[in-house]
C-alpha cells in the first residue's frame, strides 16, 4: 500500500491576526510523523506533504498526487484548519 499524509495550508497571519507578518512554529506535525512512521513499520510505502510549511502550489500537489499514485491520502485537521 502506497500512502499520501498531508497537511494543509495555514499561514501564521491567518491563524492569529493580520497584524503577524513573520512565520514562526515552522515544524512538522509530530502527530503526523508518528502515523508515518507506524505505516512503515508496517512494510508500506508513505510520503508526507506539509503544506503549511512548504512553497508547493495546487499544482504541484496534484503532479505529486498523480507521480505517487497513492492508495490512500490523510489529511491531518486541528480546530483552526
């Protein structure tokens, strides 16, 4: 099995204020990176996308999408996603 963890895209200014203009907490999710690491350890392959951290466009998500050709997509949520 072939999985796809993501998580979306959410700017430090949208989650706080407008008045935020720096981006800080850039790391990944260690939720994610838990549920990764239990999907490889149970022999399958995993990739992990971050958008809230990454530059890629919707484009370049689907052009991964289509390249892996994953089983399965997660989708990581929190209350301010």
């Amino acid at each position: 099995m072939k999985a796809l963890l993501i998580t979306p895209r959410y700017s430090v200014k949208e989650r706080y204020s407008s008045k935020i203009n720096t981006k800080i907490g850039l790391s990944p999710s260690i939720g994610v990176g838990i549920i990764a690491t239990i999907i490889k350890g149970l022999n399958h392959e995993v990739n992990y996308l971050d958008l809230a951290v990454s530059p890629y466009t919707d484009d370049d998500v689907l052009d991964f999408i289509g390249s892996f050709k994953p089983d399965i997509i997660g989708i990581s949520s929190t209350t301010p996603y």
